[in-house]
C-alpha cells in the first residue's frame, strides 16, 4: 500500500501535544488539533451569559492551548503562519474529522486505561488504512490497542517526540507484534525526510531507549552526589561539555525538563522492571521527592536545582538541607589536564584515569554503570548499539553514545578496571574482546562498521547525511589555507568549507572563494558553500577590524572591504552556479555570502540578518544592496514596483538588525525568496544544496547579467532619516544611532540623485563602503565593537 500524510490529527492539546501539532505545521501539514471539552465555566465566561453548550466553550482549552505557542520560550513554531495550518477542535463534537486525517497521533494523559478508551472511539471514526499513533514515553503500546480492529492494529505504532518537538531531532518509532511492515518503513522515512527527524526503531519496553538510559544515568548521577559529597553546582561544573554533554550538563537539565517530569518518567521505569538492583537505581531519592512536594520543580516553578534571586546572582540547592547556598565548581589536577587535552576523546581518557582525584573518581563512577547498563541492554531496548547511541545523541544531546563513549576512553583497560571493582561485564563484551576486536566501531578501506552478534557489521550510510570529515578522510582537499578548504563532493560539484575560529570571514576566507570560484569555473559543474561547524558564519572578523581601525589603518581597511566586495560579486557573477548551505547563526558577512548566491538552500533552524548596526556599523560586502535587490526582483507579479515601501523596509531590518529566527521567517523578511530552498532535515542540507547546484547546471544555468539598480534618490533619504529622526528625539535612539541610520538611508537611496534614478551596482557598492570606513574610524563605533567582543552583546552609547 502507498501511503500520504498531508493531513494530521493531535488528540491532546497540552505543551506536548500542541509541540508536535506545531512541529507538524512548521513543516506544512495541515493539523486538527483536538482536546477535551471543558467541565466548568471560567469567571469570565460566566459574566459573558455563555454556557458549557457554547462552542467558544467547549473549544476554549484547545484554543488558548494554540494561543500560548505564540509565548511559549523557545518558540515552537517558525512562522506565525503556521498557526494558520492548525484547526481546534473538541473530543466530543468533532470527532468525526478523524476521517479526514492520514495520520491521528494520540497526546494525551499517560494513563493506560484513558488511552485505551480513547483507541476504541478512534477506531470508530479512521478510514481503513489510516496511520494511526502514541506519543507515550512509558507505556506498552502494543496493550494500548488490544480492543481496536485488526486494521488499526495493523496501522498503529508507537512515536515518540521529544520535547521540544521543533528542536530535539529524536523520534523514537516503536512498532506492535501487528505493526506492517511497510507502515513503520513509511513513517520511519517519512519522520526523516518530512519531519526532519533523527529517526531510531525502539523495541516496546518501559521508556524504550533514551529515557530508559537517560533516566538511570542521571539517577547514578544523583545518587553518586549524595555518595561522594559533592555538590549540584560541582557536579554541573564536570558533567557538561568536559564529558560531551549540553552545557545545562545534569541538574540545569532537571530544571528545564522539571523535576516533576524526570520524577514521573523514573517512576514509571520503577514499577516496569523486575530485577532488584535495577530498582534500586530507578528508586528516585528522598530529597527530590520533597523538592516536588514543594513545587519546587525547576525553571517552571521559578527553583529547583537553581534559583535566581533578585540580584540576579544564582544559588545551588543543598540536598541534605534543602536550603540555598552559594554555587560551588570542582577544580582538580584531573579537570585541569583534561582543559589542556584537544578532542573529546582525549578529555575523557584523562578525566577518568586519574586514579585518587575526586573530579576523575566521580567521572569514573556515573560513566563505568551506564557502559554496563547499555551493554545490558542490547537486544532488549534496540536491535543494536547504533540505535542506543544514536537515540542518546539526538534525544540527550550526548557528544558521543554509551558504546562510542567506551570506545574513546578504551575498552580493553575500562573492562579489566571493572573486573577488577567486581562488576559484570556482559558476556557479549567479553566475546568481542576475546575474539581480538578492541572497539564497538572500527574504520576500514573508507567503510563504518559496528560490532554486532559476534562479528562486525557494515555500519549502513544515509547517502542524504553527507559527513565533511568523511569526505575528507577518504579523498584529497582540492585546496585549503587556515581559513577554509576546497573538497570535492563528488558528481563533479565542490564544497568550500569555512573553518575559521567561529568561522568568522578574514582575508583567508576572501582568497579561498576567489580561488575556489576560479577552479569550479575551469573544472566543476558548481560549487556549493556550506560547513558542519556549529554555525553557519558570524560575519567578519571583527577583532582584526577593530584593530586596524584603532591603529588608523583606514588605507588596510579600505583594501580589505574591497576584497570582500569582490568576493561577494564573484560569487554573484561566477560562471558555474553557486548554492549557499547557511544553517543556525547566519550573521553579517555570513548572509552577505549567501544574497548574491544563485540560490540559498537553508536549514530549517537558519538565523539569517545583517546585524552589523548593532557595533555601529553598516554592512560593507554588499549586503545592503543585495537585500534591497532580492526584494525588488521578487515583489509579486502584477504589482508597482514601490521603492520607497521597500527601501524603507530593508532601512527597518538593518537599522533594527533584525535577525530571522528560522528559515521560514528569514523567507518572510526577504533574506530568501521563491528561487532558494528550504531543507526539511537540518542533516540533510549539504546534499539538498548538492543537488540544486546540479539542477541549475543542468538546467542550462547561465550566469546573471549586470544589474542596474533604480533607487528612491533624495527625497527616499528625506523620509528615512525623518523615520530615524523620531526615534531619537522620542529617546528610542542614541545620537550614533541617528548618525549610523543617516549613512545607511544614503546608500540605500542611491546619494544626492532624483527618485527613480538608475545606478550601477558599483555605485552602491562605493557608497557602502564609504559609510563603513567612515562609521569605523569613529570613536564610538570602536566602543561598541569592543564591547561586543568582550561582553557578546551590543552596548547603547
């Protein structure tokens, strides 16, 4: 059977069900969300005459349940017009839209007999056929549905999101003993490709993978505190990025999940499992019991873990007290010798194999039983250790799984450690040592491969998940200099990678793309500009800007926007066509790299804006002027060309420097229009961007003609500088500020000319770099650079 999901029901409107009915409509589903009706009247509503018969009523739990996506931090939708995707409706007089839908997802109470009750009317109103799901964390789904129809059986499995659904990339896919196979190959594709998720097949036991692990490490964690002595804030201060996790590392975790939550989740593994000293760690400790009692819960609650005080200093909760006290950090000569190691896996090896130091005892101590738990659990949880390590990477943001973290700290020395402190090691473990194999994962001839039922196994390549550093282990870097590398991607496309420090454009990067442009020309079909750092491109380099300037190097300067500016035209004008792969932070020179591009392929999380306003400063590559061109080249059909709507559009957005937050909303501001591409997964942008680049060429691509730039002239800089001039005499604006605004309406509108004059573009690009080299010469600019480099925010002066 063919199956097609254009249509979603979420029955459950709370912060998880409303998460994925927005993460749904974020992807362009069109989504019925449904919850229960109200039992009693609000004051309000009674004062109003309504009655629980009203339908404004009867909806209102699902309405303000849609309301509140607009306030939710961080925000679960990336546009506001996906709120237009999502309808409300009500368990009880809606239910019949249930045959509307191709997917119904069940988000409701974890309750086994409520959800069971539920299943049965649902069964009722589906169309044969219809792909029907749980979000449970905890409860068997194949006893969910044991009173439903064969089909529904046959369609039903378990998918579980994490919270936030927008942001956490696991999806958990849990098939019954009924489940067809093509219905969890369907939507095991479909949550990667559509939903772009990190899809994992779980087996149907207590918590499946991430939160049965997650859950017992970080009770091991908790427990081994209050062993040792130590403290919430010395715990957060070795668990976080030392050992590669999220820097909220363990109890800042806690309290941004909620501390009621993780109680009801290990809880619920408690009465699951059988086996007594499983129990035992799954049995949640006194102190947190009482913390929940007291609605002490976490960020939520206003404390947990953590509280912030009115002097906005941050105090750490005692466990054996439960009174506040000053945060404490561990410091040791373990923690100190891991700071100087490069490479998480040579932190790690140092952190756990300093014998006698507190830091590497502790360390030793939560990571040695989670090893042994994951090993454990192989077979039971998941076919095999892949899955287990990647539901931890995607559902816990772990740098590196159980058997990848195993591997990085040694698996021959930790195992005879072990036996040693009288632990068992599975047999499986023991097997594989026995055999001669030293590691869960080894290299060979280019191939990934995992131990796996005695042997090793091919580990599988996701050809859509193209790896950088695979790329580069297997075939020669064209070209590179310290501040990016050339590489080919094969099918005769290349890929320029920036690898700066915060991949912030210097001259380095400048010659690359020249000479990466010059080679594509001569020898490739196209090239594509993208990277695997953590963002995109912050924009330019400003410490060596500062520098200059401050040494009156104006003459240095003037040379090196040059150089940028005819960067940004030769990736304008290349003869090949050039496709942009921007992701995360997109910033200043980084969105100036990617407007002049033959087309943006962006990643769903991409914050695009040109923020240089905020250190006093305008853009000097161009990006101005390719904003204001990509709105005059896409204004709708049909329509006058307005320049003065929109030169004083993008004046708002550089003057405001208003930064998208998300690919969809950067469409809306005009970062990208109808040519560029949005990817669905973020894992899967390089090869979207690979196979634009192709399109193009093969579509006959040739490269754009020289535009000429008609501009709103003296009376557009009249109207934008009178804009700019109530905001400061309001007390909305500094006095720099009025000064930087009346450079940028200049340039936009083209100097001293009459409206609807025609420029060259070099003519805007002059009057751009002007007003840069003048803008930082100032005193007060400087000042603002420097601040953002010392404190990473803009400063008002």
């Amino acid at each position: 059977m063919t199956y097609a999901i254009k249509q979603v029901a979420v029955i459950g409107s709370g912060v998880m069900g409303s998460g994925i009915a927005a993460h749904l409509a974020n992807v362009g589903l069109t989504v019925t969300m449904l919850e229960r009706v109200p039992d009693a009247l609000t004051d309000k509503e009674e004062k109003q005459g309504l009655s629980l018969e009203d339908k404004q009523v009867r909806n209102r739990l699902v309405n303000d349940s849609k309301k509140k996506l607009l306030k939710q931090k961080p925000l679960p939708i990336t546009s506001k017009k996906s709120l237009d995707l999502i309808r409300t409706a009500n368990l009880e007089d809606d239910l019949a839209l249930l045959s509307e839908a191709d997917w119904i997802i069940e988000v409701i109470v974890e309750d086994l007999e409520a959800k069971k009750e539920l299943f049965k009317k649902v069964d009722t109103h589906r169309r044969e056929g219809t792909i029907v799901s749980s979000n449970t964390s905890g409860i068997s789904v194949e006893a969910m549905i044991a009173v439903t129809s064969e089909d529904m059986q046959a369609h039903f499995l378990g998918t579980h999101f994490f919270n936030p659904p927008r942001y956490l990339k696991l999806l958990e896919v849990v098939p019954t003993s009924h489940t067809k196979q093509d219905v969890l190959s369907f939507m095991k594709t479909f949550g990667e490709d559509v939903l772009g998720k990190g899809v994992v097949e779980a087996k149907d036991t207590p918590n499946f993978i991430a939160n049965r692990i997650g859950t017992y490490g970080l009770l091991v964690t908790v427990q081994e505190m209050e062993k040792q002595g130590l403290s919430v804030g010395e715990v957060d201060s070795i668990t976080g990025p030392f050992i590669g996790r999220p820097k909220s590392a363990t109890f800042r975790t806690l309290d941004v999940v909620g501390i009621d939550t993780f109680y009801h989740v290990a809880d619920n593994v408690y009465h699951q499992v059988s086996h007594s000293k499983e129990k035992e760690i799954f049995t949640v400790p006194d102190f947190l019991k009482q913390m929940v009692e007291k609605g002490w819960i976490g960020a939520k609650s206003g404390k947990g873990f953590y509280e912030k005080k009115k002097d906005k200093t941050i105090v750490e909760i005692n466990p054996r007290t439960l009174e506040y006290q000053e945060r404490k950090k561990l410091k040791t000569a373990a923690t100190e010798l891991a700071k100087q190691e490069k490479g998480l896996n040579r932190k790690m090896k140092a952190l756990v194999r300093q014998k006698g130091d507190k830091a590497s005892e502790f360390i030793w101590s939560i990571i040695k039983p989670v090893l042994l738990y994951a090993a454990d659990l192989v077979g039971e949880i998941a076919d095999d250790i892949v899955s287990i390590d990647d539901a931890m990477k995607w559902g816990f943001g772990w740098e590196l799984g159980p058997f990848e973290i195993w591997d990085a700290i040694g698996v021959c020395t930790s195992v005879e450690r072990m036996q040693k402190e009288n632990e068992s090691v599975p047999n499986w473990v023991l097997d594989m040592l026995e055999k001669g194999n030293k590691t869960f994962y080894k290299q060979e001839k280019g191939n990934s491969y995992f131990f796996h039922e005695h042997a090793y196994q091919l580990k599988e390549v996701n050809q859509k998940e193209i790896s950088l550093a695979a790329i580069k282990e297997q075939k020669d870097v064209i070209k590179k200099n310290t501040g990016a590398s050339l590489i080919d991607m094969g099918d005769d496309v290349a890929l320029l990678e920036f690898h700066s420090k915060s991949n912030a454009i210097g001259l380095d990067i400048i010659q690359m793309v020249n000479e990466s442009i010059e080679e594509v020309n001569k020898n490739y079909k196209g090239l594509v500009i993208g990277n695997q750092a953590k963002n995109f491109c912050v924009g330019a380099n400003l410490a060596m800007m500062l520098m200059e300037a401050q040494d009156d190097n104006i003459f240095e300067l003037d040379l090196v926007v040059r150089q940028f500016q005819n960067m940004t035209m030769q990736i304008k004008y290349a003869d090949k066509p050039v496709v942009v792969a921007p992701f995360n932070m997109t910033l200043g020179g980084g969105a100036e790299v990617s407007l002049p591009a033959a087309a943006i392929q962006a990643s769903p999380e991409t914050y695009m804006g040109l923020v240089e306003f905020g250190v006093g400063l305008i853009p000097g590559g161009g990006g101005t002027k390719e904003l204001y061109l990509k709105e005059l080249r896409h204004l709708p059909e049909g329509v006058d060309m307005d320049l003065s709507k929109v030169a004083n559009d993008v004046f708002e957005k550089v003057a405001t420097a208003k930064v998208s937050t998300s690919a969809r909303e950067a469409m809306e501001n005009g970062y990208l229009n109808k040519n560029d591409r949005i990817s669905k997964n973020p894992d899967h942008v390089l090869y979207d961007a690979k196979k634009r680049v192709l399109s193009l060429y093969h579509a006959g691509y040739e490269k754009p003609v020289r535009e000429k730039i008609p501009v709103v002239g003296e009376p557009g800089y009249a109207a934008m500088v009178m804009g700019a001039k109530s905001l400061y005499y309001g007390g909305y604006a500094s006095e720099h500020d009025l000064k930087i605004a009346e450079k940028l309406a200049y340039v936009l509108s083209g100097g001293r000319i009459s409206e609807g004059a025609v420029i060259d573009e070099q003519v805007m690009l002059d009057l751009e770099r002007e007003a840069f080299l003048s803008l930082i010469a100032e005193p007060l600019t400087q000042q603002r650079m420097q601040h953002m480099l010392v404190k990473g925010k803009p400063l008002r002066n």
